[in-house]
C-alpha cells in the first residue's frame, strides 16, 4: 500500500484538524464556552470567507 496522490494532503488535513480540536478543547478547560466558539468562528472567516477571495 502506498500513499498515492491526494492521501498526503487528506492526510495533513487531518492532524491540522485533530490539533485544532485539542487547541479548542485546551481553550474550553481554560477559559469556557465562548474561547472555542471564537476560535472556531474566526478560522472559519479566514479559511472560508478570505481563502476564498485569494482563491484557497
């Protein structure tokens, strides 16, 4: 079995993705509710709403 086109990439996504949940899940036990739900919110204007502007 080798890493073929794409799985590197879905890969790197997914440890992305997995950090960014244990960052939200640190900033939850730290500072409540609100602290994750910015984060999250605030990645998703960069990643959806900027990204798409400049082509992401």
């Amino acid at each position: 079995m080798s890493l073929v086109a794409g799985h590197v990439e879905m890969l790197a996504l997914g440890v992305v993705v997995y950090a960014m949940n244990l960052f939200e899940a640190h900033l939850f036990w730290r500072h409540g509710f609100l602290a994750p739900l910015i984060f999250r919110l605030a990645f998703y204007l960069v990643w959806h709403v900027v990204g798409g502007v400049i082509g992401f």
